[in-house]
C-alpha cells in the first residue's frame, strides 16, 4: 500500500510550504500598483451659511 509510505509525501509536504512561505509573498509584495491612494488632510473643511434669496 503506497499511500502509507510517508516519504514522497512528507517531501512534498515541505516543498508547498517552502513555495508558499517564500516565493508567492515575495511576488505579492513586488505587485505595484498603478494608482497609489494619496491621503487626505485631517483639516475639517470649513463650512459656509447658505443666503436664500427667497428669506
């Protein structure tokens, strides 16, 4: 019965965690992205009372 036999699995085991561990992080976080979010001031705008014509 091979599916008991640890040894290729065990082997495989470690190297999916080695790729998932090392190489898609390090591909992920090279991802660049084309529009970088700018931040906005903390300054509350200043508000302005409305004149009705009408009052």
């Amino acid at each position: 019965m091979p599916q008991l036999n640890p040894t290729p699995w065990l082997a495989i085991l470690v190297f999916t965690w080695l790729v998932f561990l090392i190489i898609i992080p390090t591909k992920v976080m090279a991802h660049a992205y084309p529009n970088e979010p700018t931040t906005q001031s903390t300054e509350k705008p200043k508000k302005e009372a409305w004149t009705w014509s009408w009052y």
